[in-house]
C-alpha cells in the first residue's frame, strides 16, 4: 500500500524484524521496551511503515478472537517523522486488515498521559472502554482472559472501536 508522502506499509517478516528494533529504542523506555521487542520477535503481524526504503514506523497486530476481536498491541513512529500522519496511515492499514479477517471490533491499550498515543486512536473513531463494559459482552472470565492476552498493565486505558 503506498500513502502520502512516499509512505509504503509493507509486511515485515519474522527474519527482518531486528531492523525495526531503532524505532523501539526511540519510542519506548524499561518494562514497555524490553517488553516491545521481545513482541516485535513473537507477534503474528508486523507492519512496517517505509519511507525511501528505510522504516520509520511500525505496527504490531494480533488477533484475539480468530474472525471478531483484533488488538493493535504497539505502534511507533521514528521520532523525527512523528505528527506527519505516518501513525494514521499504519493504523488505517490495520483497520483494513482486521476488517478483511472478519474483525467486529479492536482494541488497543494505552496509557493513561499518552496524549499522543490517545490522539492518535481516537482520531480513528477509538473510544474508552472498561473491563465492566467489555464484561458485559463477553462475560467476566472471557474478559479475563483477553485482557492477560492484551497484558493491560495498571496505569493503561483500554481503547476499542467497532468495526461496521
Ligand atoms: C503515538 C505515535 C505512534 C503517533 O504517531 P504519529 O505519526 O506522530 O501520529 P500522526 O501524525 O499520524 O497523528 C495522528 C493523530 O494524532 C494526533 N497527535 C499525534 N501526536 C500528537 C501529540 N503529541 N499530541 C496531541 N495529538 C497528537 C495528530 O494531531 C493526529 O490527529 P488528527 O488526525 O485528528 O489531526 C507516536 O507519537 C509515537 O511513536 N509515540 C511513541 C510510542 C507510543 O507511545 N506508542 C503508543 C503506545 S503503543
């Protein structure tokens, strides 16, 4: 796919994800970058934003219910090519996907002073949710077990957006 600006998401396979790791180093700090990297190596789907044949940006998906619930579990952009839209254009890429393999809804968690972050999703149509709000459509215990899955830390907001 190729955006404004000569951007072009591209596929990143599991071989070439250690050229993305830059773009971690710049976007996170401790638990989250130890933690980014080691899902950068593990995750079914890496995204890769591509400006002049370097990556700027990149987006990690997983699945959490095969054909329904999707979740973006990190987005980066390189810290020179931030506020360009390069964020939006990968986030608008995953929608795409989730919404192919059937995706009815997405999540994504942020934290809570990530304004950037927030902004960013919420410029997609993502709003706040709560585990008592997920609760109410999947159950308790399912909610349970998809929030250890999304590994929603103390401290994060839960974000979701419906996909028509
Ligand atoms: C969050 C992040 C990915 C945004 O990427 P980006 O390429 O700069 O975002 P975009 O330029 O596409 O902006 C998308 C929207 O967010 C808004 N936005 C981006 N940065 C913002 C900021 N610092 N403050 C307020 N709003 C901001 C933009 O105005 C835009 O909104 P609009 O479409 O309504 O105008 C980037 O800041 C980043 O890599 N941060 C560090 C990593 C991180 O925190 N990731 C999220 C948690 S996994």
């Amino acid at each position: 796919m190729t955006g404004q600006d000569g951007i072009e998401i591209v596929d990143v396979p599991v071989g070439k994800r250690s050229s993305l790791e830059r773009i971690l180093d710049e976007s996170f700090e401790g638990w989250y970058l130890m933690h980014s990297k080691r899902t950068l190596r593990d995750i079914e789907l890496v995204k890769a934003a591509m400006s002049s044949g370097e990556p700027v940006g990149l987006i990690m998906l997983k699945t959490l219910e095969v054909g329904s619930v999707g979740y973006v579990y990190y987005i980066a952009v390189s810290k020179k090519q931030r506020k360009r839209g390069i964020g939006k254009l990968l986030l608008e890429d995953a929608l795409r996907i989730f919404k192919k393999y059937g995706a009815q809804e997405v999540f994504a968690s942020v934290e809570g002073d990530n304004e950037a972050s927030e902004a960013l999703f919420a410029s997609e149509g993502f709003t706040r949710t709560s585990f008592g709000e997920v609760s109410k459509k999947h159950g308790k215990l399912h909610t349970v077990s998809m929030y250890n899955s999304m590994r929603v830390v103390p401290g994060e907001v839960l974000l979701r957006k419906e996909i028509a």
